[in-house]
C-alpha cells in the first residue's frame, strides 16, 4: 500500500500542489530564504533538500533530474554551482525552518525557511561511521563546539550587535 | 427554505455567547531582550531566535 506524502495537501489538485513547490524551491534557491507559511514550508523542506543532494552529484543526469521540478536553468546553474559545492561536506540538513508570527489577515503560521550558511561545527558522524574507532575523538569537539553558545548565556544583557557578531562567529 | 418559528430569546442567546470567550495565550520571555513573545517562535521585538537574527527588528 502506497505511504501518504507527509504534511498538509497544498492547492486545490497535485498538478496544483507540485506547481506550488516547484516555485516555493525555485525561490528558494534563487533568494536563499523565503517567508512562507509553516505548512508549505515544511512540504518544501524534503523536496529542496533532495534537489540539493542531487546539485551535489553534480552531473548530467542529476541537472535534468532537476530541471523537471525547478524549470529556470539560471536558478539550476546557481545550485549546481554555487550551492551545491556549499554543501559538500555537511551531510544533509540543508535548510532551516523557523517559525516567526502568525501572519496578519488571517492569522496563519508562518515560517522562514532558509540555506543554512553558517559553516560546519562538531564531528560529522555518517552512518557507514565504525563507532568503536572513535569514542575519545567525538567528545572533546563536542565541547568545543558548544563552548561559543554557552558564553552568551552568563550575560544576558547583551546588545543586538554583539548577538549578530555572535552569529556570524557561530 | 427553512426559517426559525420563534423570536431566539435574549436569554437564549446571551446564554449562548457568554460560553464565547478568549483565551490568554501561552508566551515566554526572549532570552534576547526580555520582551514576552510566543514559545517555538521568532520574537517579533528583537527578531532572534536561539539568539539568531532571524527577521528583522521591529523597532
């Protein structure tokens, strides 16, 4: 028996629904994050990921893969060259979703859903990963990865300026 | 097409709209700048969340 697609149905048919996606991927590939609502967003969080783990195998069966979902070749050139190659040693988790307030109107959750830029810190562990090799070796990067984002949480009182260059470090 | 019989009572329908009412909403303190903003969301005020400059402040 076929799994239903998780989350909500969008639009008012599937030609409808995969349309929605393929512009919300789209957009978000060519801006990098786009406020949308929370239930598109996480219909679109599985869908772009994919598409970008293909920009990562980056060859020509994996662009026209691609360019049946996201129709501009300009955006697809973007992924495969410039976010792709990004993404190379992060192990998927591409995007990032967050909920920001409801939207006036109509009150429905919103989200921003957005490329995650910062670099990445701690151990990467793939699933092929023997864990009895390494034991001693994830622990202490563990605590250096969390060392930055403890040292905000003794002064509460930080300015908005020192937060942002905290998250720029981070 | 189907219309009532009878005049819905004052007491009928006050009845009915005092179970109508609002709830207070569940909010927390920013761990940025302290203002009361909705758990699990972006605060409106500062625009951080998880001390990460999420939307732009409103202020």
């Amino acid at each position: 028996m076929p799994q239903p697609t998780k989350g909500a149905r969008l639009g008012g048919s599937p030609a409808h629904e995969k349309l929605i996606l393929a512009n919300l991927a789209t957009s978000l590939f060519e801006h990098g994050r786009i406020k949308t609502t929370e239930a598109k967003a996480r219909r679109l969080r599985p869908l772009a990921e994919k598409l970008i783990t293909k920009a990562k195998r980056g060859d020509l069966a994996a662009r026209r893969q691609v360019l049946t979902v996201v129709r501009d070749k300009g955006v697809v050139h973007t992924l495969f060259a410039e976010i792709g190659p990004k993404f190379a040693d992060r192990p998927g988790g591409y995007t990032r979703i967050t909920k920001i307030e409801p939207r006036k109107g109509d009150n429905a959750p919103m989200a921003i859903i957005e490329l995650v830029q910062e670099p990445l810190v701690g151990k990467v562990t793939t699933r092929k990963a023997e864990p009895v090799a390494e034991v001693a070796e994830p622990a202490a990067e563990v605590v250096e990865a969390e060392a930055p984002e403890a040292a905000p949480e003794v002064a509460p009182e930080v300015t908005e300026d020192v937060a942002e260059e905290a998250a720029e470090v981070k | 097409m189907a219309v009532p019989k009878r005049k819905k009572s004052r007491s009928n329908t006050r009845h009915r709209r005092s179970q109508w009412k609002t709830a207070v909403p569940t909010l927390v303190a920013c761990p940025q700048c302290r203002e009361p903003k909705l758990p699990h969301i972006a605060c409106s005020a500062c625009g951080t969340y998880d001390r990460r400059q999420v939307i732009a402040p409103s202020a």
